[in-house]
C-alpha cells in the first residue's frame, strides 16, 4: 500500500510536506483522525504515515475500480450503515492487530477551506479500543483535486500536520467523553489547518 500511494503520489507530480511525525513515533497502533479535502488524500497517507494504516471507509467506495478491489482485499474497515456490528468489531479488531486506524471524522470529502463538523465516530472507536487519538490537519489537496474532477492537475502542494495524541484518560466517562474527545480533536484539526 506505501508504494502505491507513493507511486501516484509521484506520477501526479505532487509534492508533500509533512509536520509532527515525532507525534507518532513509537505508537504501532492509533487512531489517525483527519479532516478530508480530496481522493488525494488516502493516498498521502499510505506513502507518508509510518506503520500499515487502515482506512474506515463507507461500502459505496467499493464500487471505485481498483480502488475498491484494494481496500476489500487489504484489511480497510468498510463500514455498512446496515450492518454496523461487523465494521465495529473488524475495526477493534484491526485495532488490536497494532495497524494504525484512519478516519476522516467528517464523513466526506470537502475542498472549500474549511474543516467541517466531526462525526463521533472516531472518538467511539478510540474509547472502545483504548486507542490515543492523533489529530491530522490535511491543507492544500482539495486544490488540485477537487470532489467532482476526473483527474488531478499536476505540481500541486499539499501539507499534513500531525498534533500530538489525545490520551482517553482526561476524558470524562461515557457518552460524555465521546462528545468532549470528538470536540477537542475538531479543535486541534482546525487549529492546525491552514
């Protein structure tokens, strides 16, 4: 998975910068939580984060060709809203395997210079897992790849910058703590999001 997305990061001439890996180091398993500007992104993150990361993902992504056939067969999360017990138990699962975990916490991709509400997700996931939650601010891909372009216009920039991790232990319990967890990782995304 590095190399290809190191491969079609480079045959689309893009070039990017990344912050905070010290954030990561020595931490095998994680969850990664970003915001999400382009197709671009995943691919960023396979070539550049340390560690074999998996993706949650929704079903529909399947249907990409390549793309989907790659995720199905790499261990990603595909995440069924009618069958949320199997993606939850195959995330804590992946979770316990040390893979770091990437969600886009948005639910989608936007490219109009803003980080947008999180959803709970990742936040549930970190709780129930044990798991520090890394925030990850992605900038600059949503120029160059939009949502509805085909193709990606050649010698774009983009930059990750990776916050320090959020231990779950200064979380209040319960549904409580989701909602306090999902708030100060949008807090720390957008604080580094140029």
């Amino acid at each position: 998975s590095r190399c290809w997305g190191w491969l079609i990061i480079r045959t689309c001439g893009i070039k990017v910068e990344i912050e905070g890996l010290e954030n990561v180091a020595g931490l095998k398993s994680y969850i990664l939580v970003c915001n999400h500007q382009s197709f671009i992104d995943i691919f960023a993150v396979l070539a550049y984060l340390p560690g074999d990361v998996r993706f949650v993902a929704k079903k529909e992504l399947l249907r990409i060709p390549v793309v989907g056939y790659a995720m199905k067969h790499n261990g990603h999360i595909i995440v069924d809203r009618q069958g949320g017990g199997r993606s939850i138990r195959r995330a804590l699962e992946q979770a316990r395997n040390n893979y770091p975990i990437c969600v886009f916490a948005e639910g989608h991709r936007f490219n109009d210079g803003r980080v947008h509400e999180f959803n709970e997700g990742a936040a549930w996931l970190a709780v129930r897992s044990k798991l520090p939650c890394v925030p990850m601010a992605i900038c600059g891909s949503g120029a160059f790849f939009p949502r509805e372009a085909r193709v990606v216009i050649p010698g774009g920039r983009m930059k990750m910058k990776i916050g320090a991790p959020i231990k779950l232990e200064e979380m209040p319990p319960g549904r409580e703590g989701t909602r306090e967890l999902t708030r100060r990782l949008q807090d720390a995304v957008r604080a580094m999001f140029e």
